[in-house]
C-alpha cells in the first residue's frame, strides 16, 4: 500500500499490483505442444528474468484517449469537451500514475531510463531512442 499512496484507491492498487507482479518477472512460461490451445499438451515451465528494464505504456491512454470516459465527454460534449477532459488527464498523470507506477517497479529492481544530465533529444526517452537504434542495427536499415 506504501507504493501506491497517496492515492490508495482499488484502481491504483490493482495497476499497482499488477506492475509490482510484472517487475518482478517471475512466474511460469507455458510452452504449447503442436496441439495449440490443448491446456493438456502445454509445459509449464519456471522463469524468471534478469532484465533490468522494465518498458511500460505509462500515458498512452491519457494522450490517446483510451479510457471509456474520454469516448463519453465526446459523445456529450464534442471535440472540445474531449479536448478539456485530455488535458486534465495530463495535468494530474504524474499524482495519479506516473510516481505510483515507478515506485512499484523500482521496488523490484527494475527501472525506466533516461539521463536527463544530457542534452535534450538525447537522455530523454533514452530507453526507446536505444531499442530504435538497435531495431535499425538488426533491420540493417540505419
């Protein structure tokens, strides 16, 4: 509970928990026999992962309007009333998710990067800037 305050609701203590459980990677795999989706044939197998980041879609619901609530401000309220209720959505992102979310994945060792003592476009979204540059690597198109 300590990782989700200030805001101790159920909502924040499911996501909570489920980042917590996601940052400890730990848990089974289930590998399928050529028969898929026979539960019978499957193997479960224990793992656990030693990786040291942990990437997440933190806001991508609030900027893209991906909560049931933003579709209703449209429907009763138009483009401006969605407009309203997104940038409001942004305005409390960091008391509402962003602190709680880290706070329950850096509890498992786990972190999100970036280097903010570099220059701007080049320690902010460090982590994504190094997963595109390997991804170019791997594709051969650099």
């Amino acid at each position: 509970m300590s990782l989700i305050n200030p805001a101790d609701t159920y909502m924040g203590l499911n996501i909570g928990t489920a980042l917590w459980l996601a940052g400890r990677g730990d848990g089974w795999i289930h590998e399928e026999s050529e028969y898929q989706g026979v539960e019978e044939n499957s193997q479960r197998i224990r793992y656990k992962s030693e990786a040291r980041v942990l990437l997440i879609g933190a806001g991508a619901d609030e900027q893209c309007a991906g909560y049931g609530r933003h579709r209703t401000k449209y429907r009763n309220g138009s483009w401006v009333a969605l407009d309203q209720e997104m940038k409001l959505d942004m305005q409390r992102i960091w008391k509402r998710n962003l602190g709680r979310d880290d706070r329950c994945i850096a509890d498992n060792g786990k972190e999100e990067i970036a280097d903010l003592e570099q220059p701007s476009g080049k320690g902010d979204k460090k982590i994504l800037r190094q997963a595109a540059k390997l991804q170019e690597s791997n594709t051969g198109k650099e």
